[in-house]
C-alpha cells in the first residue's frame, strides 16, 4: 500500500502564509483521498512497485480515474517539499542558470505569480528545468507537463483547497507569499542538480506489503 507521506515540517510551521486549518485539510483530508483511492484501485497491485510507474503505466492506457489519483497522490508530495519554514538563499548552478534565464528572481517570481494566476480552475504551477533551462509552466488537474521532457524543480498547488481558507478568491496575492517566504530553493537546487547530472530526483516513497500479502508470503 502506498503511504501518505508525512509532513516534512509541523502543522503550523509554515503560518502565517498557510495556516493550521488549511494544511489539515489539505494534508489529512485532499491528499488522504487521492492516496487511499489510488490503493483501493489498485489492490494488491500496489505492491512494491514505484508509483511513478503506476502514473506513466495510467497515463499510456488513458486510465484517467488511476492517472487522476495517482499523479494527484505524487504531486502533493512533492507540493510538500516544495516548501520549507526555513528559507535558504538561491545559489549554486540554480542561481546561475536563473540569472541567465530571466535576469533576475524577481523577474522570475513575476511570472511565476502571472502563470499561476491566469491558470483558469484547477491545477498546478511548475519551476522545471528542460535540457538546463529553467521554465515556468502550469498544469490543469492532475496533469504533468514535465513528464518525460524536463525535471521539476518546485510546485505550487493552485487548487482553490490549497489557499482559499486563507486568501479566499485572491490566488496572486497567494502565489507572491508562498514564492517570497516558503519556496524551498534548497530542494529545487538539488532537483536542478539530479536535472544536469542525468539523475531522476524526487521519487515518492515505495509502498509497504499489506497484511494480507505478508501472511500469504509466509504460508
């Protein structure tokens, strides 16, 4: 069974951008759902096997109920990492590749809100690097643009459950805080890293062997 990934931080770490009651909701009741259902679709199929292939597998069989789910279960995820209490100074290749890209990060932090903003209902908007280049795309629903073509290096959840407790229907005023105080620059480095050097970065964690597929194993 796949697990729900906890919390890299408490509850209240990252107020007063995301309060309490929202993550709760968010963490306990959103992302639950998606990963429950993608086990109970799934059944005993889930047995060790990586949930980045249950997505790719989905997606090429036009499984859009598992496709849904299971991607939603892997964005969140990586949603949560995105995100740090503890901000760390943009260095590194990152910085540089930043610099060259769009001058500064304001400029990218411009656009950032601007593409995160404009995304009409649900979705996503992605920091991805494509071939070293650092870019800004969105995504509706439980879709990937990135799949398969660039590596994600930060999200932020543009669904209205993800801010509207705390910003209501003002979902720039949203983008700017969660970009000017929690966007983890520390984990997106690490993903530019995995991007140049050929390695896959983040993964979702393996799922666990049911009880029932224990005790069978053990007659």
């Amino acid at each position: 069974m796949y697990p729900l990934p906890p919390l890299p931080y408490a509850e209240d770490a990252l107020r007063p951008v995301i309060n309490v009651e929202t993550m709760r909701t968010h963490h306990g009741k959103h992302h639950a759902r998606y990963v429950r259902t993608t086990n109970e679709l799934l059944g005993e199929q889930s047995e060790l096997r990586p949930l980045e292939d249950v997505i790719g597998t989905a997606s090429e069989a036009d499984d859009r109920k598992l496709f849904n789910n299971a991607a939603q279960a892997w964005n969140h995820a990586f949603f949560w990492q995105s995100m740090t209490p503890v901000a760390a100074p943009l260095a590194g290749a990152l910085r540089e590749a930043i610099t060259r890209d769009y001058g500064t990060l304001g400029s990218l932090r411009d656009l950032f809100v601007a593409e995160g903003a404009a995304q009409f209902g649900s979705g996503w908007v992605w920091l991805v690097a494509s071939k070293g280049k650092v870019e800004v795309v969105s995504s509706h629903d439980a879709d990937q643009p990135w799949r398969g073509v660039a590596m994600p290096l930060l999200v932020c959840d543009v669904w209205e459950h993800a801010y509207y407790l705390d910003y209501k229907n003002e979902r720039d005023r949203f983008l700017r805080a969660w970009f000017d105080n929690l966007a983890n620059w520390s984990f997106a480095a690490q993903q530019y890293a995995a991007a140049l050097g050929g390695g896959v970065g983040y993964r979702y964690p393996l799922p666990t062997r049911s009880a029932h597929a224990t005790a069978r194993a053990g007659r």
